[in-house]
C-alpha cells in the first residue's frame, strides 16, 4: 500500500471510530457542584465579566488584579466529569485575534496545581460563575507544569 493510501486509511479508520463514539454515547452525568441544573447554561459576555473584576479591584501592596472564582468540570478518568476551581485573572482583549478576547485563569484541584499542571485533555473544559458559562479551557502557557490556561 502506499503511503497516500496508508494516510487515507489511517484518517479514514480515525474518522469512523470517532463517529461511531458521538452516535452511540449517552449524554453523561455531571458534576452538580461545577455544572447549572440547565441544559444549556447563558453565557456570560467579557464586558460583565470585565466588570466582576473592576469590582474585585486590585490588590493594595502588589497592584495585582484580585481575581473572579469559578467552578469547572473535566473528566480525569472515565467518563465522569469532575470539579475544579478556577481564579480569572484578566481578560486579553485581541488575545487569540481580532475580536477574540483570551480569559486568564489559573487553575486548581484534580492534581492541576501539582505537578501535573493543566493537560491538553483538557481543552474544551467548561468554566461557570454561578449558573453562567464564562468559557472553556483552550490554551497552556508553558511546556511544563503550570496552572495557567
């Protein structure tokens, strides 16, 4: 077999498998604590969320924005989302592009704030003030250990 064609079947086999798994899961279970009781939860807009940390203020001796707590959920094992907490530090307005602000948030619990630091699985973990969605885990800042997404 070639290897176009080794590339085809291989994306091919990849495909299939991840279609069959979004068709035939159940939606899963999650964590009451991190997650609203909605299905789907209102999202918060930057300028509210801007206006939470305005609120907060900063810190007197280290001129440090105090930052906004939040509540995530990730699967570590299996398929049960699990709870972790989430301090938003500042948002990055133009961060990621035009447009498109980048929420800076460290991360703890679930062995994030260990040695493990926040993992690619993590990507697409939803992060919650109270009942709204503020967004999702979607960047690292370093290649070691770090909290900061």
């Amino acid at each position: 077999m070639s290897r176009f064609g080794r590339r085809r079947l291989f994306v091919l086999l990849v495909l299939s498998a991840l279609a069959s798994a979004l068709s035939v899961s159940p939606a899963l279970p999650v964590v009451a604590a991190a997650l609203p009781d909605r299905e789907c939860a209102p999202t918060m807009a930057t300028a509210e969320l801007q206006a939470l940390l305005d609120a907060n203020g900063r810190d007197p001796d280290t001129g440090a924005q105090i930052p906004v707590e939040a509540t995530g959920a990730t699967v570590v094992h299996g398929t049960t989302p699990q709870a972790f907490t989430a301090e938003i530090l500042d948002i990055d307005y133009g961060g990621i592009g035009i447009d498109h602000d980048l929420i800076i948030a460290e991360l703890s619990g679930l062995g994030i704030d260990g040695e493990r630091g926040v993992w690619a699985g993590m990507s697409g973990s939803p992060l919650y003030i109270g009942a709204q969605l503020v967004g999702a885990v979607s960047y690292g800042f370093t290649w070691g250990a770090s909290s900061l997404a």
